[in-house]
C-alpha cells in the first residue's frame, strides 16, 4: 500500500492559547493525535485503533492566535500489529510541529492483534521518515 497523506485544518482560538498568549501544547498534543488516528483509521477500522506512544511533537515556533493550522498526516511504518504516524504541522506556511505516534491494532477486548497491512514508501521522504520511525520500535 502506498503512503498516503491526510490533512487536517483547526483555527487557533483565545480557548486554545496558553497563559503566554500562544496555541497550548495539550492542544496542539489533542489535535496532533487525532491526526494521526485519522490516518491509522483509514487502513483499518476505528474501532480497533489505540494510542500506543507519542514519540515526541518538537515544536519550532509558537502559534498565535488566529493563525490557520494544518496537520498533515500518514502512515509511514507499520509492525504486525502496529502502525507508526507521521505528523507535520504547518502554520502561515512553516513548519511549527512535527513528530510520530504508534498506535496499536487491537480486537473489540482490547488484544492485540494483527492487521495485515503493508506501507510501500514512494518517495525519499518517505523512505527516510519509514527508518526514523523504524528506529522508534528500537528505543
């Protein structure tokens, strides 16, 4: 299966900020997993999707009120139960988050199980952020 990318938008809003007067980063962790669970969930069903593991959201630069954020998102990994998402946030045309999830594949009790999905990676980045999350399992 090719990698397949995901976008999600969110207006940064007054309820958002944090006491410095920019996006809170429990927000932006909210949002950041929600990303990544949409594109887990589209290869395979939502109900057996869970958050295994933020792997880390290195924030760039902070974001302000009223900017646009774009959560782009996609499986670059994938284990026998695992899936291991990419998320890239991007704010009046800059990076300002990017990090990677591992989500789990699990039956309606909550056993893990596995998915039978293959990732394909068809660029270079890609290539490249399927070793960086490759290396995650490795820590």
């Amino acid at each position: 299966m090719d990698v397949i990318t995901f976008t999600t938008q969110h207006l940064v809003k007054s309820e958002d900020l944090n006491h410095h007067g920019t996006l809170y980063a429990g927000r932006t962790a909210e949002w950041f997993v929600e990303s990544g669970f949409i594109a887990a969930a589209s290869l395979t069903r939502p109900e057996n999707i869970v958050c295994l593991k933020i792997h880390g959201m290195t924030f760039t630069r902070p974001v302000k009120l009223g900017e646009l954020v774009a959560f782009y998102s996609k499986i670059v990994c994938v284990g026998k139960s695992r899936l291991v998402a990419y998320i890239k946030v991007v704010a009046s045309g800059q990076k300002v988050v990017e990090g990677f999830i591992t989500f789990v594949h699990v039956d309606l009790e909550g056993k893990t199980i596995p998915h039978g999905l293959v990732i394909v990676p068809t660029s270079p980045e890609d290539v490249i952020l399927q070793e960086q999350a490759r290396q995650l399992s490795l820590q």
